[in-house]
C-alpha cells in the first residue's frame, strides 16, 4: 500500500481523518469531557495505524509526508 502514490494518499487520508495531527481539544464544545474522549479513541486508531507505517515502511512515510506537506 505505501509503495503506490495511491495507498500512500489512501493512508495519508485516514491520519487525517483520526486527526493524528491535531490537538483533540475543541474550546467551542458543548461537552468537552465526552467530546474529548471520542476524539482521543478516534485518535488511538490513527496512531496504530501510524506506528505500523513507521515501523514497517520508514522510508515510504516519509515519501508521503513529503508529497502532503502542502495538502
């Protein structure tokens, strides 16, 4: 997956969306304790996925952070 443009896209897309980047706090949340917690489950997935991607194909996240640097 992360040797293809494609895949490399495909996972950059899914650490976008458990926001692995981002902080979970929302100053504008009705119910932060709750909203938090989603957020940091969310964000437990994205981290699996982002450890497996370090550990197995280094040179490869690196190539995709490159080609998202300005996505």
């Amino acid at each position: 997956l992360m040797n293809e443009k494609w895949g490399r896209r495909l996972v950059y897309g899914w650490l976008s969306d458990a926001r692995v980047f981002n902080t979970t706090f929302n100053p504008a949340s009705q119910n932060p304790g709750v909203d938090m917690a989603f957020a940091e489950g969310r964000k437990q997935a994205g981290y699996k996925l982002l450890d497996r991607a370090l550990r197995t194909t280094p040179e490869q996240y690196a190539l995709m952070m490159k080609e998202n640097q300005y996505a």
